[in-house]
C-alpha cells in the first residue's frame, strides 16, 4: 500500500540517508500560501544535513512516501484535507481520500517504508486542561511502539509540559536533549524541565541508534529534543499572553478533538505579527537538518 517515490525508493535500497517529514504541519499547522515554499525548504534543509527528504501523506487514498509537486499542491491547498492519525488512516485510504499525516501516522508508515529518522516541529501531547478533557495527543502512544527517532523543539507549548514528559517516561519513550539538559517548548527554548540525558552530536545519536536496536528496544521511539537559540525564540511574554487568550478562545468556542491544536496554531500565528510562524519555521528547517545530520551518521 505504500507508494515509494522514486529518489525515495533508491536510497532505501542503496541503504542511503532518508528522513521523514510529516505533512499535518503543511496543512494545518502553517498558513496558506506560505505553507507550499516552507516544506520545500524543510526538504531542503534535510538535503543540507545530508539525507533524502521523504514528506509523507494520503493522496487519493494511497499513501506517498516523499511528494511530488502535484501532491504537495493537494496537502497544501486543497480545503478536503484531513488531519490524519494513526487511526484515521485506514478508513481515509479505503475511501480513496487526501489526508495529511500527524506524527503519530507519519512514524507509522516511516517504520513501515524503512526509515528511521523522522523530523517535525513539536509533538502532540497532553493538553493543559487534560484532567478534566482527557485529552493527551495519539503521538505519544504511537511513539511507545514504533521504531523511529524523531528529531523536535520538544512539546508544542501549548500542552501540560510537566505531563507529557511523566507520559513519556511511562510509556519507555527515550527522550535525550540535543546539547541541552532542559526539554525546549517548542516556541520558547526552554521549558525549565530538566532532561535524563544530553547528546552532544548526530555521530553520538547515531550510536544510541545502533544500541537500541542491539538491545531489542528498538521497537520504541527515541526523541532527541532539539531546542531553537534563545534570540531566535518567541519573545516568552508574548508567549505567555496569547496563550492564555488562545486558551480562552478555545473552551469559549467549544473547540474539541483533532481541532484543538490546529485552532491554537492558528490563533498564536495571527496574534503574533507573524513571530510565531517566523519561529516555527526556524525551528522545523533546524530540525530537518539536524535529522540529516543524524540520518547520514548513521550509514556512514
Ligand atoms: N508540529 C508543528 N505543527 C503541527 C504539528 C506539529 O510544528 O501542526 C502537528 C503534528 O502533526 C502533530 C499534531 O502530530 O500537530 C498533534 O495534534 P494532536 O494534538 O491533535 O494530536
Ligand atoms: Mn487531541
């Protein structure tokens, strides 16, 4: 079921560098027309770091492992696109439909194409009002059984930070900081959360890679947590204030479900003056390279 482009497909066989990238980001998490010229410059950003760039979704009902021109229009501009997890994914291929990939989803089919380094923006999580909405993101189950290191800017901030890192230890989901000792919030370069463990290069990621899989723990994730430079951050007050109205927002507006984290990314890049995109562009572009990196360590 798995449509392997063919730049793709080469690597893998030739036993190359690939990373994955997931494509909710391009259809619900960035703002149309940008949204087109920014994957684009996340796939760049993995050819920098040395890998061959595999963005994935649904065209059509097929799954696509790295998108042509044609499918990444569709993600990015079509107004039918689901917001796809692991879940949803039979369901929206069996009825032939065009869905963008969560994280959960996208480190789903990366495992199942070969590819084992992922790069995103932020993960899902818990959210902030999770007492009482159980609501706690489908990335963090799927990372608990997937074989996939997943390079990020740690949780969205919009989540319960303290939460998901418990969530994470409970699930035996690796977490390690990319020369930091404290899990970045995604916008914000830090989150004040101490880290287990601080990895100081892609050749030292590489080798926690092949340990893993010599241990028999390779059927779970590893996320190595890397945090945007303080002056590139969201300035933290502005942070602080929009949150707070977004929050507001959503319960007001009775927000609910798969929604919730594209409403709050929406409400955070029109409250911002456009610093929350410029942020989260810069975050993601560091994230692809930095899987690049990673992803070449590991074949060389
Ligand atoms: N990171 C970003 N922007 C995004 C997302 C992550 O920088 O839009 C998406 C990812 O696809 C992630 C999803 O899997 O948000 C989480 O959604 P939820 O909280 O509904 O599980
Ligand atoms: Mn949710």
């Amino acid at each position: 079921m798995l449509n392997v482009a063919p730049e793709v497909a080469e690597a893998l066989a030739a036993g190359r560098a690939v990373v994955a990238l997931e494509s909710t980001i391009i259809s619900h998490g960035l703002p149309r027309p940008d949204n087109v010229a920014i994957a684009r410059q996340i796939e760049a950003a993995v050819r920098e770091g040395g890998a061959v760039p595999a963005t994935v979704a649904l065209v059509g009902g097929e799954v696509r492992i790295g998108l042509d021109d044609a499918a990444l229009a569709a993600i990015a501009t079509r107004d039918d696109v689901i917001k796809c997890s692991a879940r949803d994914l039979p369901i929206a291929a069996a009825r032939g439909a065009t869905g963008a990939t969560t994280v959960a989803a996208t480190a789903h089919l990366a495992a199942q194409a070969g590819i084992e380094l992922f790069a995103t923006g932020g993960l899902g999580g818990v959210h902030r009002e999770a007492r009482d909405t159980w609501d706690e993101s489908a990335d963090l189950v799927a990372l608990s059984r997937t074989r996939i290191c997943v390079v990020c800017a740690g949780v969205k901030s919009i989540l319960d930070i303290a939460a998901t890192l418990e969530r994470l230890e409970t699930l035996g989901i690796g977490v390690a900081g990319y020369r930091t000792d404290t899990f970045p919030a995604f916008y914000l370069t830090d989150s004040g959360f101490a880290l287990p463990w601080r990895l100081e290069s892609p050749q030292e990621i590489a080798d926690v890679l092949h340990a893993r899989g010599a241990l028999g723990l390779d059927g779970t994730a590893l996320i190595v947590a890397n945090p945007l430079p303080e002056d590139e951050q969201l300035d933290p007050d502005l942070h602080e204030r929009v949150l707070r109205e977004s929050l507001e927002a959503a319960a007001t507006e009775g927000v609910r479900g798969r929604d919730v984290t594209p409403f709050l990314l929406g409400r955070f890049h029109a409250g911002t003056g456009g610093e929350s995109l410029r942020a989260n562009v810069a975050l993601v572009l560091a994230n692809a390279r930095l899987a690049g990196e990673i992803a070449a360590a590991r074949q060389g």
